[in-house]
C-alpha cells in the first residue's frame, strides 16, 4: 500500500536502514546529556542550516509535535496574537490558543483568495499568527505575503505553522521570527518529532517574558539549546532519523523544483478528468504539498475503495470537507513511479 496520506505519510525507502545503523550505533539508548547526543543536535541544526538554509543565527528547537509548538508560542512568547487562517489547522491553533490567552483574536479570509496583508493593521497585541500551508484545505501563502505583513507589523512576532511544507518547498525563513513543523509530513519520518526554529528577536522577546511555569517553558528550552540539549528526555531515534535523512537529500531549492513541476502536473491531470477537479479552483491559492481534490457526482466512497483494492491510500477530506473531497500528499518521499502509477489509476476511470 502506498499511502499518499498528507500525514502521517509516506516515509523515505532508507529509514529501515537508518533504523537498523542507529541501533548498531547505540542511538536507541544514547544518553540525552551525552556528548553523543549534543553533537547530533548540533550536526541536525547544520544540516537544516545547509539543506533548508535555515540562517546561521536563527535557533533549532525539538519538540514533539506542532500542537506542542502552538501552545509554547501561546505559553512563553505572546499575550495576544492574532490568527489569520482560511482552514482547520490555522481555527485549531487559534482555539488553543485562546485557551491560553482569552485576548487571542481570529480573522478568516477566504480559501479562494490571496492572503490580502493591505487588510490587515494591528495596532494591539504582540504576535501575528499564519499557516503557511493549511493542510486540510490544500491552500498556501506566498511566503512573499508573509514577509508583508512582517514589514507591515514590525512590533509583532510572526508565527508561521509550516508543518506540511518545511522541507518541501523553499522558505525564506528570515521572513519571519518563528516557523515550526513536525517531521511526519515533507520530512518522510514517522510521528513523534517537531522542529521549531526561531529568530534572534522571538527568543530576545521569550526571555523578556521569562515565562517560567512549564517543563516545555521557552526559557527552560533555550537554556537547554544553549549546550545542545533538551529539557526532557527527547526522541533521540528521531532526532537521528531527521540527521541521516537531511544528509542524503538535495538541497531544499533542488526538492522544491521537483515538488512544483510534480503539482504542476496533478494541476494539469485533474483538469483533464472531469469526474475530478481541484477543490481550489484559483490556482495561484493552491498549495503545493497537499492536493484537495473534489469529486463532482459519482461515489467518492467506492473511489477510495478501488484506489485501496490498487494499492493506494488517498488522504481522507478534513473536516466538513470529508464528505465531496479527498487529499492526495506531493511529499517529497513519493516516488516518481508511485504517483505515475495514481495518476494512471485516476485517468483510467476518466
Ligand atoms: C499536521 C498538522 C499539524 C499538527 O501536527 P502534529 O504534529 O500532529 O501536532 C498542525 N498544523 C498543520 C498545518 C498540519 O498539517
């Protein structure tokens, strides 16, 4: 079964390998406060720094998933943020958020539209907060939008979950203060591992909070990221796993290319297939790591069934969308084969 899951995903054919190296090599019980286990932290961050071009003084923390990421940034870096979102995830970080801090505010746009950052002129609160890539709908935001609205608010931090394109696509990171991501989507690893990243400027504002009262406190975090350690025990065979695979894979320029001529062609194949079409009708909003697809007429439940009776996993819609659409994940770990082979399935029920 070859799953085209938007998360948990596909994972790279090399990982039982890095499995089997990482066991050999004592990984699977390597001390968190090891020499080892520093020199594996700083050797992922270098190697987010070569491949993703992360900035040099930009810091690398790991957490366990993105919602972790979203409740630190709402524990230890704001009082008031503001949500712009057009989909589940970004409404999903919103209300946790709000949780934490009751003046947290939500602004929706449309999932047609471009992220209109000329709408938007916060003079209260201390941190605006974007999807990049909103999974559940198949939308993205030009990173170029992102940087507007930074240059616009230049008192506020800018927050970017980027969870289902890091590693997919390229991101100009020093167009915003914090961007997280958890390794089971663009990254081809199981679950249980996120990454966040963030600008001299988010942890200058961190430390001025000095929030102090969780054990996933961002103070306690970036003491412990001071020597390259974590403040509890972390997933160290992910940690690994993120190393090797940064390692082997090209460039974050080279795999974005790759990424956008693979959209460019499901773009191109759902237009010819009248039974499908892109749940996204404006091209320019769509994203390019995850596809929603949208089934007019017909069974979308018999649709899944033969794609699994092929030998393929489709990604369920989300939400009020699980009715008339499915997802189909563009992750980098798809093998050009494998999505030849999708593509066939789909063209031959026309
Ligand atoms: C998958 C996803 C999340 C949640 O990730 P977890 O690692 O399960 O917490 C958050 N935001 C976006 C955009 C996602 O795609």
């Amino acid at each position: 079964m070859i799953s085209f899951y938007p998360g948990p995903s596909r994972v790279y054919d090399e990982v039982p390998r890095y499995v089997k190296a990482a066991h050999k090599k004592g990984i699977l019980s390597l001390n968190h406060r090891s020499e080892e286990f520093m020199k594996l932290y700083e050797k992922t961050v270098a190697l987010m720094q070569e491949k993703l071009h992360v900035p040099s003084d930009y810091k690398v923390f790991f957490l366990s998933s993105a919602t972790e990421c979203w409740e630190v940034i709402a524990q230890s870096l704001s009082h008031e943020s503001h949500h712009i979102f057009n989909g589940a995830f970004g409404e999903k970080w919103f209300d946790y958020t709000k949780k934490i801090n009751s003046a947290a505010t939500a602004h929706m746009f449309d999932r047609e539209e471009l992220l209109d950052t000329s709408k938007y002129n916060f003079t209260s609160g201390d941190l605006i907060a974007v999807t990049q890539n909103e999974t559940s709908n198949g939308t993205q935001v030009a990173v170029t939008r992102i940087a507007e609205l930074a240059q616009r608010h230049p008192h506020h931090l800018i927050a970017v979950d980027a969870t289902s394109s890091m590693a997919g696509i390229e991101l100009d990171f020093s167009t915003a203060d914090i961007w997280f991501a958890s390794v089971q989507k663009c990254f081809g690893l199981p679950a249980g591992l996120a990454i966040m990243v963030c600008s001299p400027r988010a942890i200058a504002r961190a430390l001025e909070l000095n929030e102090t009262n969780h054990y996933n406190s961002f103070t306690t975090l970036n003491a412990m990221a001071e020597k390259w350690q974590t403040s509890c025990t972390p997933n160290v065979l992910a940690v690994y796993l993120l190393m090797r695979v940064l390692k082997d894979q090209d460039p974050i320029e080279i795999v974005s290319n790759k990424i956008i001529q693979r959209f460019q062609a499901w773009s191109k194949l759902l237009e010819v297939n009248l039974a499908l079409q892109p749940l996204i009708r404006n091209e320019a909003a769509r994203s390019y790591t995850v596809l929603a697809v949208e089934m007019k007429g017909g069974d979308l439940g018999k649709l899944k069934a033969q794609a699994k009776k092929s030998g393929f996993l489709l990604g369920e819609g989300y939400g009020n969308l699980k009715g008339n659409t499915f997802r189909i994940a563009n992750f980098p770990a798809l093998r050009r084969k494998e999505i030849q082979k999708l593509m066939r399935f789909f063209l031959g029920r026309g």
